[in-house]
C-alpha cells in the first residue's frame, strides 16, 4: 500500500505503545466495505498508519454491491478478514448463520467507557449467534447525523428568532411565525422510487423523543406492533408538523409531492417561503450553490421535550467493522480503529463524524463539522434509523408508502395497522 502523509500522524501512534512495532510484519489483512472513492482514498491512508505500526500489509477492496458480494463470499469460504457494514441489520443476520467472531474481550468495556452514549454502541454492535448467545461483533467507525433542523442565520436574526433548545420551544416558534405572517416548515417526501423516507426519520426521531430507548429498540424489532399507541403517537407528533396548512410550504397537500432535494431551498428564497427544514447532515449538497454553511445556513440539534426527562436522544446510521475471517491481524486492525489518531485522520479530510470522546476535536477540517460532532458528543442516546433495520418489505416499502398515504390524509391509526399487516405477512 502506497505511504501517504499521514506517516506523520503514524509516528504520534507509534509512541501510543498500543503495538509492538513490526509484530505483524509479512501478515496480510483484506478488508471490504461499501467505501469508493474518495472515501476509499482515506481509509487507505489510515490503513497506512496502522501498517506503519505493525508491518502487517492491509487490503481494502470497496464495492457498490457489497451487501450481497459478502454473503456470496462467506458462504464460499472465501470471505475478507473484516467487512465494514453500512447498517447493522446485515452484520446481525451474518452472526446468526456463525459468519462473524466476536471481537476480542474488553472491547465493549472500552466501547462503552470512551464512545459517547457508550452503551448504545455497545447494543447497536452485539448480535446473537446460531445458538442464541449474544456476542459484541461491531464497532463503529464513521457514523452519520439525522436529528438537525437547518434554518438561515440571516432570516432568524432579521424576524428576531432564537434557536430553540427544547421541543416545546420548537412549537412555540413555529407558532409564532405563523403568527408573524410567514411558513415556520419546508417538508418534502419525494424521492423517486423512495418516496416516503424523510417522513419515516421524522417518525423515528419522535419515538425517540416520546418514548424510552428500550420501546424504540422493541418498536423496530416488531415486539412492540406498529399499530400500537406508542407508534401511532410519534406519527401523529409528525403529522402536527406536516399535516398543518399554515407550517409547510405550499401547505400539506405539497409535502408528498415535493422532492425532498428541493425542500430546502425555499428557505434561501427572498422573502422566505419558510424557515426551517429537519434533515440529515448531507442535506446541504442540494442547497442552492454558492451557499456556506456557517453563513448562509445553520443548523441546531431537533431538541427533546423538556418535560419528558429522555436526555438528548440522537438519531443517525453509520459503519461498523466486523470480523468475517478472523486473524490475529484483523483483531489487531479493530483495536488500532480504537484509537483517536484513527479517527482524526479521517476527521481532517471532512465527511466524518465521531462518537469517540477522545478525538482531538480541533482536527475536524471546519467548524460544521465540529459542530455536528458535538451532538452526537452530548447524546445521552443513539439509536440507528429504524427502518434501515426493519426487513425491506416494511422499513424500504409499506413504511414508506404508508407515511406518503399519511401525509396525504389518511388517518394514522389505519395506516399504522396497513403496516403491521405488512410486517404479519412475513413471519
């Protein structure tokens, strides 16, 4: 593997004595994932750090269709030493056919001592194996941000609007816009082929914000039914966002139908069409160009509900290493990815977040970024989004198109008991 300036960082590692130096030389570790470029670049350039350390020689091969080349590749025999899967739900169902080893012993104390909201990792991370016994197979590494509401600076200071830090106060500004005479909310559902997924991370984020961590994780797990009156109650908080003329842009009848890329950009237009728009970190790439974030957009954390002493959940995805071929080199590569050089490698060159307490956090290339790291620094919880884990007939299809038909008007109990018929059907 080609030596990349991040040698640098590698002698900072070195001095860690977290490795002998050398003592995996003429050792060969494969690694696939979902990584392409530039991704694909930068974990390359971290794998060099850990090579520098230990002289073993690590492989990465990323690929558009890993979900299903890993099976393919483990039930050949042929499978990398480790895999990063993209969501959880994958790397549990490779545990449960004996396809993963358990990574080594301490390695969910440390998860659990020096991740923020540790102990989340450590659930997301622990799967159960062809005999039932649950075992911690994954730590992450990158993990992505959805609960954000993204607003201009400019329009709050020029109406004279605070960022509200808790979900009464949300409500109260968004009244109090309307009284004001403009649009508090863009909202879009479309999505090609995917319509519907913006409203289900609306869903998700209100479970987490009406109901304990331990009733989401039985929610996504079909324990607790869809229709029960917990779920229906989160699509109803929703539905007082989206479903109200006076909040949305365009009024309720266009939140199914606008494309969830154009949402946003009514809050550049001038005068504003609205003030405020709740989606995931990626979402600036489709604001209009020339647009900073910083300075012409902001974001602050989708707050809790002070009244419901839940803390700060957070929600969000992300990428997990997981031993599909186990050696004393792939143990080693998972222990190295504890370490905080690991992550502000990737940290400095953008398009990484970090539940790691220990990071530097002065690495991060801008300030957006670390502003975003703090969120996921001051969860209290973390929790995947749910339909990412739900089987793909539900989370990728009556979920989706259920919350189309909500949004649309439909009453939330009957599209609640459409998709746990849908559920029923599988099992």
């Amino acid at each position: 593997m080609k030596k990349s300036l991040y040698l640098s960082v590698a002698a900072i590692a070195l001095g860690t004595g977290a490795f002998a130096e050398g003592h995996l030389a003429g050792q060969k570790i494969t690694v696939a994932g979902p990584w392409l470029s530039p991704e694909a670049e930068t974990i390359n350039e971290i794998f060099d750090i850990f090579e520098a350390q230990t002289g073993a020689d690590v492989s990465y091969v990323g690929s558009d269709s890993f979900e299903q080349q890993i099976v393919i590749d483990a039930e050949a025999g042929s499978a990398p030493n480790l895999a990063v899967f993209p969501q959880p739900g994958l790397a549990s169902d490779m545990a449960k056919r004996g396809f993963l080893t358990p990574l080594s012993d301490g390695t969910a104390d440390w998860v659990r001592d020096n991740y923020a909201a540790g102990q989340s990792w450590v659930d997301l991370g622990t799967f159960k194996d062809e005999t039932g016994a649950e075992n911690l197979y994954g730590m992450f590494f990158r993990v992505d941000l959805k609960s954000l509401v993204w607003f201009s600076p400019e329009n709050f200071e020029d109406a004279g609007y605070e960022v509200p830090t808790t979900m009464e106060a949300l409500k109260t500004l968004t009244d109090q816009i309307v009284a004001d005479g403009g649009t508090p909310w863009c909202i879009g559902l479309g999505s090609g082929g995917a319509t519907g997924w913006p409203a289900t991370d609306w869903v998700e984020d209100m479970m987490l914000r009406t109901q304990a961590p331990d009733v989401y994780d039985r929610w996504v797990s079909n324990e607790l039914p869809f229709n029960a009156p917990e779920v229906v109650a989160a699509m109803e908080e929703f539905g007082a966002f989206a479903r109200n003329d006076a909040y949305v842009a365009g009024g309720a009848g266009a939140v199914a139908t606008t494309d969830f890329r154009d949402s946003p950009k009514g809050m550049f237009a001038s005068p504003p069409q609205c003030y405020m728009h709740r989606q995931a970190s990626f979402i600036p790439a489709f604001f209009p160009e020339g647009t900073v974030v910083g300075e012409d957009a902001d974001f602050f954390y989708f707050p809790a509900y002070e009244g419901k002493d839940l803390g700060s959940p957070v929600l969000g995805a992300g990428t997990l290493f997981a031993i599909t071929n186990p050696s004393d080199g792939a143990q080693a590569l998972v222990e190295f990815l504890r370490s905080p050089e690991a992550h502000e490698a990737w940290m400095a060159k953008g398009g990484f977040l970090t539940p790691h307490k220990g990071v530097d956090t002065s690495k991060f290339v801008d300030d957006t970024s670390r502003n975003m790291n703090d969120i996921l620094l001051n969860a209290t919880t973390f929790r995947f989004d749910g339909s990412d884990l739900m089987p793909g007939g539900v989370g990728a299809g009556s979920f989706w198109t259920g919350m189309v038909d909500y949004a649309g008007g439909k009453d939330a109990q009957e599209v609640a008991d459409g998709i746990q018929a849908s559920w029923d059907a599988l099992k």
